[in-house]
C-alpha cells in the first residue's frame, strides 16, 4: 500500500517536473525581452528540476542513488541562481534594461 | 524503441546546432553554441552507453573548451571575417564526402549487431577475463590503462606535448621587448 | 512514463535550442545554454532511469559543475573582457579602471 | 569578478566540491565511469574557476606557475617510471602484474598509478594553456 501511494506520489511529482520544464521552455521561447526570458528560465532551474530529481529520488528510494540526486540538486539549488545573477550583472553593466511598456 | 528516439531527436538538434555553428559570424555566439552542441554530444553518448566517453565530454566541452576558447578569442577576434572565395566548390566537396561516407555505412554491419568483426576480435576476451585479470570492474579503464597501456602512454605524451608547445610559443620570459615587438 | 518525462525534456531542450539560436544579444543565447544544461542534466538522470541503470549521475554532476565554469567564463569575457582580471573590489569604482588600482 | 560577493561565497563553496568530487572520479573511475583524464580537467576547470572569480594574479599566488610545470612533466614520468618498474621487476614494460604478489592485484595497483600519472599530466596541462593564455593580458597588472 505504501509503496503504491509513493509510486503515485512520485509519477505526480515527475508529471509535474515535466510539465514546468515545458513551461519554462515556452517562458524562454515567447517571452519579449532579455529578462523576462530569464525569469522563465528561472521555473526550469527551481520547479521543474526539483519535482522531477524529488520524483526520482523517490523512486530510488534510499540509495546512493538518492544521495547524488540530492547533490544534482542541491548543485542547483547554488548555481542556478548564481548564473542568473552574474548574467542579470552582465546585462545590466552592458546597458541592457528591460523593456518597459511605452508611456507617453 | 525510446532510446532510438531519444537519439534521432538529439542527433537533429545537433545537427541544427551545427549549421547554426556554421553560419553564425559572431565568434562569441559560436563558442556558447559550441557548448550547447557537447552538451547534446554528451547524451548521445550516454544514450550509446558510452559512460566513460560521455563523461569526458560533458568535462571537456561545458567546461574547459568554453574557457580555452574564450582565451583564444580575447587574442583574436570575436568577429569571423566574411569568406571571400565563392563557397561552392568546398559545398561540392563536403557533398560528395557525405556521400561517400554514408555509401559507406551501407557495408558496414548493422548498428549494435553482435556478429560485426570489432565484436569478434580481441573485445570478448577483455569482456570475459578483465575483471578477473586487472581486478577491475570498468572494463573501459582495464583496457586503456591495461591492456592498451603503451597507446595510453602515447596520448599523454601527446598532451604533454601540447602543453610544452602552449609554453613554447606563449610564455613571456622578456616582457618588456617583447611587448615593444608585438604591440 | 520516464519516457513522458524524457519527450517533455527533449522539447524543452529544443525550446533551449531555438532560443539560442535566435539570440537576439549573446546574453539571450548564454541564459538558453544555462538552462539546456540544466535540461540535460536532468535528462541525464531520467535516461539512467529509464535504462534502468540510474548510476550514472556521476555524469550529471560533472555537467553541472562544469556547466556554471562555464557560463561565469562567458559573463567574466562580457563584462571585463579578460578572464584574469580579478575585477574591483565594491570599495573602488566598478570597473574599467582596474588599471588605476594598486 | 573580486568585488561580486555573490560570486565570491559560491566559489568558496563550490571549488572544494569540485576538487572532492574529481578525487572521487579519479579513483572511482576503477569501478564507474570516470578516470585520470576527466579527473585532471576537472581539478583544472576548479582552478580556473578560481581565476575567474578571484583573478589570475591570486591563483598563480595559490597554484604557482612553477607547480604546474612540475605537474606537466610528473605525470608523464609516474606513467613511464611504472613501465620502468614493471621492467626491473622482470616483465614487459607497463606489464603491471609484477607490481603485487599476486597478478590481478599487481594489476590494479599499476592501473591505480597510471591513471594518477595521467590526471596529474593532464591538470597541468590545461592549467599551463589556460595561464599562458589568460595572462597574455593587455591590462599591466594582470601579470607581474
């Protein structure tokens, strides 16, 4: 019983990964300019990772499996961010703002 | 049936990636490609099961090769010059050479199939008594460091030798004439 | 159902793709190489998964580690354009004048 | 990059975890994927990682120009001195079942080595380019 309620619990968990990956896809192909784009980008690296590593750590159970998913994202969980926001820097001290809607 | 997907999926990105490659003019556009295109390599190639290769390539290319040609670029530069000879004859090259290749392919054994010669030859032996000769379990390392150890020896010695170039033709010992000659 | 995930994974790496493609600044196509890292990671590990052999995350960490050097060396070039200069401290003007320092 | 804290306290944590993690490539690569040459480029794009963060000036202070150098050339001989080894011992050259009592043993231990040699030859290596490269540098400070 408890092994089918993981089971499901982990398939949810993946679906979901997925399908704010795809999101973040989306975000990143539609979105109008540089820092909207990261900001979709952004629900690839915290969302969509997490549920789908949290997904399959489950379905490992407790193995060293597990443990290195743990270090995937906890990998993540640092450099993501770190890589958005050196690249957010890089943009602003080259000039780049953000597109703001026209007002007259 | 998934796996082959997989593949035929990545192979056309990268494909995509390297046409791209190939067009784009911007040399600090290529070098961000270049990466994408050995992140692709690298799944492929665990795809393939080829761990150890995948392995090497996710370390070379997302890292290393990034930073080196970013080096290189900052003593050129970021902009590739237009070609100017007419890029059909070497369109024609290329062509044919794919063609070649790929009439090529037509005899070789069937992807995967066991019966091909490579599968016959020295491979099964390495298979069945590596382990138990070398004592260890990742067959890849057994034959490159055991049972291919001379060739082993060889690659360093070409890597040594890359660097001892790199040395060679970059190292300043005289800065300050140096400096007056290049500049 | 890995293979769901895996299809999602592989679209959203072409999503990566086709952005960095499209560019339009190099910031664009560096943001889309971050993230198909990230995407491959993550299929690196739903393809251990799905081949049964989940072992092979070794690889996706080494991707993962390897992958930030990476894009730190491209912002580094963009915004300094060396990748030895060790930059300024925030006490001392931004930059462009680390000549002047020392 | 000096001045970024955010960058600066990633670097901190990550470095270390990068180094532990190619030791662990490098003598897991026995029993997983992995090996010397993945190993070295990994220890090499650690140290690289500190000279983007922290300038070349500071790591060439950490990992002298000269260390690499003896890295470069250390490597190779580990490798060729285990075949020398191996020849004293009375077998072929990089015939590693001489190296221990008993063969398969013998054999793990030379490949132990050589794939230490090869780590090492390649860390040098990829550091000496990336220095030579970087420090050919139009700012005057960053090579002194």
């Amino acid at each position: 019983m408890t092994h089918e309620i993981i089971n499901l619990a982990s398939w949810l968990s993946i679906s979901a990964g997925s399908i704010f990956c795809l999101i973040g896809a989306l975000g990143l192909l539609r979105m109008p300019d540089f820092f909207t784009r990261m900001h979709a980008a952004s629900v690839i690296d915290t969302l969509g990772a997490g549920l789908l590593l949290f997904g399959m750590m489950l379905q490992a159970g407790f193995t060293l499996v597990s443990v290195k998913l743990v270090f995937v994202g906890l990998l993540l969980f640092f450099t993501s961010p770190t890589a958005t926001h050196a690249l957010a820097r890089a943009a602003r001290a080259r000039g780049l703002g953000p597109k703001l809607p026209d007002r007259k | 049936m998934s796996t082959t997907l997989i593949n035929t999926a990545l192979l056309l990105m990268m494909a995509v990636a390297a046409v791209a490659i190939a067009r784009t003019r911007n040399l600090f556009s290529v070098v961000i490609l270049g990466s994408l295109y050995s992140f692709l390599m690298a799944t492929i190639l665990l795809v393939l099961d080829a761990v150890d290769v995948s392995m090497t390539e996710a370390a070379v290319g997302a890292g290393i090769s990034t930073v080196l040609l970013l080096a290189t670029l900052y003593l050129t530069q970021s902009e590739e010059a237009k070609p100017h000879h007419n890029p059909l004859i070497p369109l024609a090259v290329a062509l044919v050479t794919v063609g070649l290749l790929a009439y090529g392919t037509l005899g070789l054994p069937e992807f995967g199939s066991p019966d091909s010669v490579i599968h016959k030859h020295v491979a099964p032996r390495y298979l069945k008594e590596g382990p138990t000769e070398t004592g260890v379990p990742n067959i890849v390392t057994a034959v490159l460091a055991s049972y291919r150890g001379f060739d082993t020896l060889g690659e360093v010695g070409v890597i040594f030798t890359a660097g001892i170039g790199v040395i060679v033709l970059l190292r300043r010992r005289w800065r300050s004439d140096v400096d007056e000659k290049d500049t | 159902m890995f293979e769901a995930a895996a299809a999602a994974l592989l679209i959203s790496l072409a999503g990566a793709l086709a952005r960095a493609l499209a560019g339009p600044t190099v910031f664009d196509r560096t943001q889309a190489a971050n993230s198909s890292g990230t995407i491959a990671m993550l299929l690196l590990a739903v393809i251990g998964f799905m081949t049964d052999r989940p072992d092979f995350l070794d690889i996706a960490i080494v991707y993962g580690l390897l992958n930030v050097v990476g894009t730190i060396a491209v912002l580094k070039f963009f915004r300094y354009g060396d990748l030895g200069d060790p930059g300024s401290m925030p006490d001392e003007p931004d930059k462009q004048q680390s000549g002047e320092m020392k | 990059m000096r001045g970024d804290l955010v960058l600066r306290v990633i670097a901190k944590l990550l470095i270390p975890f990068i180094l532990v993690f190619a030791l662990y490539v490098q003598f897991h690569g026995d029993f997983g994927p992995g090996g010397g040459f993945q190993a070295g480029v990994i220890v090499a794009a650690a140290i690289i990682f500190h000279a983007l963060i922290y300038g070349l000036p500071m790591t060439r202070r950490v990992v002298p120009e000269w260390v690499v150098e003896i890295m470069l050339a250390s490597g190779i001989l580990i490798f060729a001195g285990v075949g020398v080894a191996t020849m004293l011992l009375g077998a072929n050259f990089l015939d590693y079942s001489v190296l221990a009592h008993e063969p398969a043993h013998g054999q793990h231990r030379g490949i132990f080595l050589v794939e230490l040699g090869v780590g090492i030859t390649v860390t040098g290596v990829m550091l000496m380019i990336f220095y030579m490269f970087a420090g050919r540098s139009r700012s005057p400070h960053s090579e002194k």
